[in-house]
C-alpha cells in the first residue's frame, strides 16, 4: 500500500471524516530536504470532521500527527493539514 493510501485509511477511520483529501506534494519539493527518489515525503492533508468541533487549531493538527505518528517517524518529511469545518464547502484554492 501506498504511503498516501496508508494515510488516508488511518484518517478515515480514526476521524470518519466527511471530506478527505491527501495529495502527495512530493515532486514539488525536488531538491529540497527530506525529497528522495520515488516521492512520498511531502504531504498535503484536507480533513473535515465532526472530531474537530470546538478544538483548537493546534488540538486539531496535533490529533491529525497523532494519528499519522509511524508515517512522520517513518520518512513522511512534511504534513500540511488543513482543517475544513463539517458541512463546509471544499472550496480551497485549485492547483495546491
């Protein structure tokens, strides 16, 4: 299984998330530290959950890490999480 596959089946039953998405940023960062050959260092992370409700930001991302603690011990190099609030549109900026 994919690194990317791995995080999205760990999200979503750890979350049941309403909206997922994980998009492997790799290729973007090539050259740059933690980039090595055939990706899957660099990951973006769109979650909406009702889990998230009334925590913090940092809660929020800290759950997320939490979840995800064996793929960012085990050569995921960076995380970007964004955090959409249950029942809100996905409407995030296109081509990130």
């Amino acid at each position: 299984m994919s690194v990317r596959d791995t995080i999205a089946q760990k999200l979503s039953i750890k979350f049941a998330p309403s909206h997922l998405e994980v998009i492997d940023e790799s290729e973007k960062h090539r050259g740059h530290g933690g980039w090595r050959v055939g990706g899957e260092t660099h990951f973006r992370v769109r979650i909406a959950a009702g889990q998230f409700a009334g925590k913090t930001r940092l809660a929020q991302h800290r759950a997320v890490m939490e979840a995800l603690d064996a793929e960012l011990k085990g050569g995921v190099h960076a995380l970007a999480i964004e955090v959409i609030a249950p029942g809100a549109p996905a409407s995030l900026p296109s081509g990130i």
